[in-house]
C-alpha cells in the first residue's frame, strides 16, 4: 500500500501524526525538495521549527533545470526529489511523463479553481495586471481596457516585459471567447508592442515605472505591486477592468520517492494556513482563495480561464509567435 493510500481520507490530526511518524524514520528524517523559488526558507524554516526531527534538503535551479533533472532520474530509476515546485508550464510536461502521484490533501478544498490540476497543486500564484505612475498618468488618463493600451497616447510611455509567453497565449486564447479571431488578439498585441518598450523581467519593468522610466507597464505581478504600494510608490491597478492571467507555480509528489511521508507532510504544511500564510508574509499571493483575497486588500480579483495543457504542448510555437508580436513594433 501506498503512503498516500494509506494516510488518505484521514482526519487531518491523525493524518499529520501519522506522517511525521513515518517521515522521521525514512531516509533520515530527510525530505528532498526541488524548487525553482528564489527564496525556498520562506517554507522550509516554519517547517523546520514545526517538525524539529526533520530536514528539508533543498535542490535550487531554473524550472527548465529542474524538469531535465526529474526526468533523467526517472529513466535511470533513481528517486531523487520527494517533493517538487515548479511553474505550471514545466509541471506539466513532467506529468506527461506519468511522473506523478494524483494530488491529495485535505486543503485541496480551499485552493482556487485555476491552481487545481489531477496530479499537481498550485501552492501559490502570480496575477498579471497592467501598473501605471500615478504621477505621470493621472486617473482621466488611466486605462479602462486592455484594448486601451494600444491608444498611441501610451507611445513612449508603455513597457511591455518580453517574457511572458503563457500570459501571452493566455490573453490570445481569451480574447478569442470575447468575439476576437485569433489573428485580431494578435494584431492587438503588435499594436500595444508598437507603444512599447520591451523590458527584461517583472521586477524590473515595475521598479521602472516607480522610477518614472516608463509611465505604465503592460504586464506586472500583483504581488510586487502591492509590495511596493506599502513603501509608498505612486503605484496603481485598479479600477482597469482587464483580464487577469494567474502564473501557477504548483507542487507536486512524484510516484517514486525516497521519503513519501515526508513529501506529503510538506506538502500539507505549504498548502494548510501557515504556509499559505508564509508566502503572504514575503508578499506573494497564495493558492487558498480566501487568503488570496485578503492579501490583496479587498480587492476583487478574478483569474480568467487557462489551459495550461495546452499551452504547455504548444508552447514552442506560442513563443514564436510571441517574438514575431515584440519584434513588430517595440521600441527595444
């Protein structure tokens, strides 16, 4: 019988003392992490403090990396990660590769609709809106439409970050169910990126536009929006009314695994309160809707569909299309 058989449809108390049992005496007390998070002691510490006989031992890397590594250990039957943490792009193909254990946890309930998938969980979020300076677009200039970035009065104003190909595809797909053709949302691309400059990175874009750099920037995480609204940037979001695309970073438990106790174990304590209540803490947005909500300060926020699948099979040519839309038009 399986760990996961064994421990599932446990009250969550009896659960919970049943695998730190048996996680404690497996493999050490040692539970192996793979992360791509830039700052993975924002869980392991709490969890650490929490359950003192045990120890995560982290592996740090790119997603890309990290995928490659989880599926050379898988064909040379090595079970290395107990527990991984990708983005939802690259979890995916993993899971292609019947990699992973079907998601069980008795949080599940509380985790939005968009970060629920058959054998990973989403565990935390990043929503995409557009950012604007409150000092160089006053309220009567502020968008009021992702249409309304493509007016030329945004020329020379607008960054446009150069990454994102699931928020791009994402957005395409959208568009289409409001009545666009697929050409039509693209064209809306090529004529935003034609007002743009195109940037590198997320974070960077954003503390451009607090810089005064750039006046709004097309594409921005919530969570580093708000961040920064609490040192006092003239920052706003709100009240545009675009579609918000929600960038999945899920956890999964492979099918082999050296301590599954323990890889359910922290799984459970990243998905339950005080984890959740970690990512909060370093300013990223949770997976558990109710937290989620709070976090942003009251403000209603809701994700628009995705089909991360699909996305994921098509990706190379979504990016393809993604630089033919930033090459078009940005202004470097």
């Amino acid at each position: 019988m399986s760990m996961q058989d064994k421990v599932k449809g446990m009250p969550p108390q009896e659960r919970e003392a049943t695998l730190v049992e048996e996680a404690k005496n497996t493999n050490d007390g040692t539970i192996n992490l793979y992360t791509e998070v830039n700052d993975p002691t924002v869980i392991t510490d709490p969890f650490e403090e929490k359950y003192g006989d045990l120890t995560v031992s982290v592996y740090r890397a790119g997603s890309e990396q990290i995928r490659e590594r989880v599926l050379q250990e898988a064909s040379a039957n090595f079970a290395g990660a107990d527990i991984i943490e990708l983005d939802s792009l690259e979890m995916a193909i993993v899971d292609d590769n019947k990699l992973l254990a079907p998601a069980d946890s008795p949080y599940l309930d509380g985790v939005t609709e968009s970060a629920k998938f058959d054998n990973f969980t989403g565990d935390r979020l990043s929503y995409i809106v557009p950012v604007w300076n409150t000092t160089i677009i006053p309220d009567a200039e502020a968008p009021q439409s992702f249409e309304a970035l493509a007016d030329p009065r945004f020329r020379g104003k607008l960054a446009l970050e150069g990454s994102d190909v699931f928020w791009f595809a994402s957005m395409v797909n959208h568009l289409q169910t409001q009545g666009m053709t697929k050409d039509e949302a693209v064209q809306l691309f090529k004529d935003i990126a034609a007002n743009s400059a195109i940037t590198d990175g997320h974070t960077t874009t954003t503390d451009l536009v607090v810089a005064g750099q750039y006046g709004i920037a097309a594409n921005n995480y919530i969570h580093r929006i708000r961040e920064l609204q609490g040192k006092g940037a003239p920052l706003e979001f709100v009240p545009v009314k675009v579609p918000v695309v929600a960038e999945v970073t899920g956890i999964a438990v492979p099918c082999a695994s050296a301590n599954p106790a323990g890889a359910l174990l922290l799984q459970d304590f990243i998905l339950g309160p005080e984890g959740q209540q970690a990512f909060i803490d370093d300013d990223r947005t949770p997976s558990n809707e109710q937290m989620a909500a709070a976090s942003f300060g009251g403000v209603e926020i809701e994700p628009i569909d995705t089909d991360v699948e699909e996305i994921s099979k098509e990706y190379s040519s979504w990016s393809e299309l993604w630089q033919s839309v930033i090459h078009s038009g940005g202004q470097g």
